[in-house]
C-alpha cells in the first residue's frame, strides 16, 4: 500500500509538532514503563490490521479532486479576529489567533467579551468564495474551532460557541453553501488536541491545572506517558466534545475535507480514535496528516509539510504546504509583512513541481470583510491563474532535473515549464530531456516555437526576446509519449543566471542531519560539524565556463573552515565573525564540459555544529 509508510517531517500551525515518542524521559519515574509503548502499538495495530487499512482501499478515489486541485485557501477567522492582535490597548504580537494563550485571558473574560460581542455585520459568503474562486483556488478550509475552543457555527455541543454571539445566522453554513454554488470543494479546520475552554483538553494551564500548555506542567511535553493518570480526563474531553462535534459538522455540512492540527498535545491512540471516529461515519471526507501519524505510520490521506514556507524539502507521496499572506494566520491589523504576489506565483510552480499543493491562508478581519491586503494578493494571483492555471491543476511533477531557470509541470504528454528567469540569449536550454518534441509554444498562443536537439540529454527552445509575463511565463511542451523518470544530473547554467545548489537537494552522505522547516529564515539542512557529513550534488556542464561560488549559511565557529570539491578541485571557506546568514563567496572554478560531484564538508573535526547550510551558489563568469 503505497501510503502505508511515511517517515513524517512537519510541523503545526504555530506550534512544533513532532511524532509522539515511544519511549522518553519522564520527571518522576526515568524510563517509562512499556504500558505506554502498549497503548500507542495496540491502535496502531489494530488500525494497520483492521479499519484504517481497509478505509485506504477508497483513499485514490477519495483524494483524486485534491490531487486535481492543488491550490485551496485557507480560513483562520474567529472571534480573536475582532481585536486583530491588540488587547486592552496593548499591541500583541506573533499569532493573532492565539492571543488567548498570549495574554492568558481567563474562560469566563473572552466568553463576555469576544464572544458575546461578536457581530460580523459585513460577512458575505458569496463574496468570500467568489473572490477565492477568482484567485484560482480550488478548495476552501475555514475554522470551525480554533485552539480557543470557540465553535465557530452554532453548535449543540457545549455552550462555547458564536451561538451566543449577537451574530444569530450560521456562517459555516452560509459557505458550504456557496461553495457549492461556485463549484469550490468545502472543509473544515479543527483544533482537537488543543482546547483553551475546555476543563479537561490540554492547552488552558491558566484556569486550569492542566498539561499542554506553557508551564510545561506534568512532564511537559509528554504529560501523557510521564502522568497516565491524567490522560482519563483528556479521553473525557475528546468523548464529550471534540469526537461528538466533528461527528457534528459532518452531518450538518458534509465536508469534502477535514483539517487537523498539533497531534502532540494527545496521545497517539487518542489521534488514532478520532480518526476512527470519522472513519466509521464517513470515508469519503479527505482528512489531512496531522491528525494522527508516527515514526512509521502517517493515517492521514497526504502528509503536511511546512507552515509559511519559502523551499520545499523532498517528500514521497501526496503533501501539502500552508504559506500564509504574512507572518499570522489570524487577522492581524499590526502585521504588515505581506509578502508579493510573484512570492506565491512562483511557490505555487515550485510546489506543483515537486507533486504537492499549496493551502494559502488568509485571515478575514472580525467584521467579516477580507483584509484588503489579501485582497490586494488574492487578486494578483488570481491574473496569472486565469492566464495560466491549466499548468497548475492536475499536474504532476515532471520527472526531469532541476532546471536554473524555473520549475516544470507534467500533464499527459505536456510539459510546462515555468520560466522565472527569461533567458538573455532568447534561448531556453530544457535539461534532461530525451523524448521527441512534438511542438512547442507560449501558452495561451499557437504560433510555434523552434526547437532543436543539443544533444542526447538536451533540447533547446527559442523564444521571443521579451518574456510575456514578468513573474512567470509559462512555455507549453507536447511531446510523442509521457517521459520516463530520469537519474540525470542537473545542468548548470552558463549564460548569466544564479545555479542554486539547495541543502534540502543535496544527497547526504554520514550521520546527523537535520532539516530545517522551509521557511524563509530556515530552509537549511543543520549537524554539520565533521569531515565524514558530506552534502553532495551531480552536475553537468555543456560548454567551458568559470563559476563563481558562494555559500550561504549560519555559523557561531568563526574562525573554522570548509571545503567545497568540485571534481578534483577545491575551494576553502572560512566563518566570518558575523551573525545572521552568512552569504560567503569562496572563490572561482573553471569546468570543462562534463559531469561533476559538488561537495561540501568541515575541513576538520568540530564538537560543535559547524554550520546549518541554506545552498551553494554557483554564477558563470
């Protein structure tokens, strides 16, 4: 079964989440005992053995819209959108949708005062799924309930709820129906593990004597093997409300997907039997990897990787990445950091390249209006998605190398490929090509584009001398049969654009990498610290150039060196005295035509790590 297995590299929305470990350190007792390690194995076997394994028999069918899709927005919108990262006056940074946790505002306090008040007068859901429909999305997720505990409909389930606002209509409701009417695939985001209202859920250590949140209580991280004692009244909270309210928004709003998140905060087995629990009511809903997955196992139909992400490391499999338009997922009227539409043109190319989707999150604000800065982006990328989709959905990732110039997409016999980087020359060299081109074209045009064998790996496309789009041009390939994968090295370019050599590419030879989580600040791959780690890549080169190399990197070792081989000749750099990233040039190499091993590795042993290495950079002369 080809999702049976997965090794799981992922973290939660605003929280790290990592697979629960079998056997820990505990505060009291050292060593766990086995009857932890007893519960987790027992739902995994009996899911592998039973239910889960025959619920996977539909996953093709039950994920193929998702697959097809590959762009879907979403939702963080809920009473903490109302004040928007500010409270009582004060300016509250990081998460806007955290800000209970942040400023510890007592059950009672945010009930009377955020949920009570809560009136979006100007929510349109026509208009919200029209505007996401026009950026090109496919599928929505919106939050029924957050980690604040607050079901966002009107729930029957408990009395945390917008039901009590003086909201009186159903906005969860309202947009399923939308929805359907644009034709948009519907879901939901919802916070089981953690819950800030609930006297019994892991998060709340400020009313409560509760585990899971900040203090750490009761063996932090791992309350839940160190203190199994606690653990009958986290099942309470999942049988009395988290189960009975997903089982809800089934039923009410028959979801297309379900979205779950910070699986840490509960034991694996509780993941498994929610999982179950909506499995034994409906195996068609799609439901994300973060609800329940191992060191062996992901249960989920596709695994989540990275949150706001700017690289991608390699997955197997079906994944999805959740870039957000700035730094918070809820609204938040303080932070500006709005990235640019060509930001996520190009993220969204660079995803579908590597066979995964982008969930893109907005944060409406609390009055029910999308922020105008989203607006602003939403529809930008909607322009060239309109222009350019058909590159995007139902694509998968083109078995060809990495090309210096942009990224390639496949459907059937076509080959897109995304030209971020207009060649000076007019002409786009396409590595790793070895099947026949049929014709070749602009999207969006008929009139053909030359093309010529350069030789038995290469193929050369002339183009106009401007590129038609700015952010993304797209040029169409039709070839006589689909491509085979290929094992090809990745060809350097020599006419004026930056190789870029990433971390997360390299093939890694010794023990001890880690890898950093994609985002802009840490898409590094780190526990470089001796000569027998060595980060390697294969690469050709076409005709003679010198390359001038640089590496970026972190470092605290200023002072210690290492070396990068280029065949059977060798740069050497040194740490600078400096904080921050390090974009260190390390001199000049000039290849002949043919294939090369480019490495690097500390020049000496160091007990410390030497360095969390972003990519080599390598620019023809």
């Amino acid at each position: 079964m080809k999702y049976l297995k997965h090794i799981i590299l992922s973290v939660g929305v605003g929280v790290i989440a990592a697979p629960a470990m079998a056997q820990v350190k505990g505060d009291d007792d050292g060593v766990l005992s086995q009857k932890a390690v007893s519960r987790d194995q027992q739902a995994i076997d009996k899911a592998v053995n039973g239910w889960w394994k025959t619920s996977m028999n539909a996953h093709d069918s039950r994920i193929a819209w998702w697959r097809d899709a590959r762009f879907g927005c979403f939702i963080h919108w809920g009473v903490y959108s109302v004040p928007g990262g500010e409270w009582k006056g004060k300016k509250v940074g990081g998460y806007a949708e955290h800000l209970m946790r942040k400023e510890r505002i007592r059950r009672g306090e945010y009930d009377s005062l955020l949920i009570r008040t809560f009136n979006p007068v100007d929510f349109n859901a026509d208009a919200w799924v029209k505007m996401i429909k026009a950026a090109g999305m496919r599928y929505l997720v919106i939050t029924a309930k957050h980690h604040d505990g607050v079901a966002m409909y009107p729930t029957a389930i408990g009395d945390y709820s917008i039901k009590n606002s003086k909201f009186h209509r159903d906005p969860m409701a309202e947009l399923s129906a939308a929805c359907k009417k644009y034709g948009i695939r519907f879901g939901f985001y919802y916070s089981h593990a953690f819950d800030w209202e609930h006297p019994d859920a892991p998060g709340n250590d400020w009313d409560y004597d509760n585990p899971g949140g900040d203090k750490d209580l009761h063996g932090g991280r791992n309350w839940f093997d160190v203190h199994p004692e606690l653990l009958p009244k986290a099942v309470k909270y999942v049988d009395e409300k988290a189960i009975p309210q997903i089982k809800e928004l089934i039923a009410k709003y028959h979801p297309d997907i379900l979205w779950f998140d910070t699986p840490h905060k509960l034991p694996l087995s509780e993941n498994i039997r929610i999982l179950e629990a909506i499995r034994s009511v409906d195996n068609n809903v799609v439901v994300n990897g973060r609800l329940a997955r191992s060191n062996d196992y992901s249960f989920g139909d596709y695994i989540n990787t990275s949150d706001r992400p700017a690289e991608f490391y390699p997955v197997t499999g079906d994944w999805e990445a959740i870039p957000t338009t700035n730094e918070s997922y809820g609204y938040s009227k303080f932070d500006d950091s709005h990235k640019p539409v060509s930001f996520f043109i190009r993220l969204l190319a660079k995803a579908a390249d590597r066979g995964g989707n982008l969930l893109m999150n907005i944060g409406p604000e609390g009055n029910g209006v999308i922020d105008p800065r989203d607006t602003v982006i939403l529809h930008g990328i909607g322009s060239w998605m309109q222009r350019y989709g058909n590159s995007i959905y139902g694509t998968a990732a083109a078995p060809l190398p990495i090309q210096p110039w942009g990224e390639v997409t496949q459907k059937d016999n076509k080959l897109f490929l995304h030209v971020f980087s207009w060649p000076r020359n007019g002409v786009l060299t396409v590595g790793g090509l070895t099947g026949k081109v049929k014709k070749a074209y602009l999207m969006n045009t008929t009139a053909a584009l030359k093309t010529a064998v350069v030789n038995r790996t290469d193929v050369s496309v002339t183009l106009p001398k401007a590129a038609p789009d700015t952010i993304n041009s797209v040029v169409v390939l039709e070839l006589a049969d689909k491509l085979p994968a290929t094992t090809l090295p990745r060809e350097l370019d020599a006419d004026g654009i930056t190789n870029r050599l990433l971390a997360y590419d390299a093939d890694q030879t010794g023990k001890g990498f880690s890898k950093g989580d994609g985002k802009t600040a840490s898409y590094w791959v780190a526990g470089i610290a001796r000569p027998d780690q060595q980060l390697s890549w294969k690469v050709r080169v076409v005709k003679k150039a010198t390359f001038s190399f640089s590496a970026k990197y972190l470092s605290d070792l200023a002072g210690q060196q290492y070396t990068v081989k280029v065949g059977q000749q060798q740069l050497t750099g040194t740490v600078p005295a400096q904080k921050g990233a390090i974009n260190e040039s390390i001199g000049k190499v000039t290849l002949a035509p043919g294939e090369y091993v480019v490495s690097l590795q500390p020049a000496t042993n160091n007990t410390k790590e030497l360095m969390k290495l972003f990519e080599l950079q390598l620019t023809a002369q």
